[in-house]
C-alpha cells in the first residue's frame, strides 16, 4: 500500500504543480488513497521530495522542470512575485529584483527555456538576460512586463 501510495505521489508532482500537502490528499482520495496529513509528510520525507524555487510545488530533489506548461507557470508566479524593474540595451536585458530573489527568478526564466533567451546570470538582487538579438529582447521584456502584473 504505501509503495503504491508513493508512486502515484510521484506520478502526480510529475503530471501537475502541486504547492501543498492539502493539494496532495485531495488528488490522492481521488485516486483512492486515504491518507493523512502526517502520513503524506512522511511519504515527501521518504521520497525526498523539496519545493520548486519558482513557484513552491514539489519535485523530485535534482529534478528540473522539463514539463514546459509547469516551467512557464513558475516563471510566471515568480516574474509576478519578484520583478521590480526591466530594462534593456541591446540584446541585453536588466531585471532588478529585491533582496536574494534573483537567484530565484533565474531559475525559473532557465527552466522556462524562453525561445528569446540565450542564458541569464544573477546576482543578489540583478538578473542580465542575454537575449538572441534586440528584437528578441524587446520582445522577452514585454512578455515579462506581463508576467509581472498579474
């Protein structure tokens, strides 16, 4: 019972953003599994399970966010949470972020393997976007803007 409990834990982060131990109970009653909150936090402990730094749901530890509708969620969540300005040179865009959220932020624009951009480097609060030409950087800054004011 509880190694076919873990595998459809595993089966559903991988399927879908699940951000809470709550979430999980609910998508695991209705696949047929009673459990409780401390049996589901035991099962995250077993299976290693950490939190995305983009957007708070669970992955396998090491895992990258290869499913790319997941990846953009979580840039999306993290652009709205932690953009406080973008500007552009070039090809070059500039994100300033608050206090240790770039890193963050980073991640999850790498993850989201935007077709504009060719990689980034953070700092503490600064992201630089290389982007692929400045017709692509203006459009990765208007797809940020929106990002950020949802």
């Amino acid at each position: 019972m509880k190694t076919r409990r873990q595998a459809i834990i595993l089966e559903l982060i991988d399927r879908e953003g699940l951000h809470s131990q709550e979430l999980l109970r609910r998508r695991l009653h209705q696949r047929g599994f009673e459990a409780t909150q401390a049996t589901i936090s035991r099962d995250i402990k077993d299976l290693g399970l950490v939190k995305r730094a983009g957007d708070g749901a669970y992955q396998r530890a090491g895992a990258d966010a290869t499913n790319p509708e997941t990846a953009l969620t979580a840039l999306e969540r993290a652009a709205a949470e932690f953009v406080r300005n973008i500007e552009r040179v070039q090809q070059l865009v500039v994100i300033r972020t608050g206090r240790g959220q770039a890193q963050a932020l980073a991640e999850a624009l790498d993850g989201a393997r935007l077709p504009e951009a060719v990689g980034t480097i953070a700092g503490d609060d600064t992201i630089l976007i290389i982007a692929r030409g400045a017709r692509a950087a203006a459009g990765l800054i208007k797809r940020l803007k929106e990002y950020a004011a949802q």
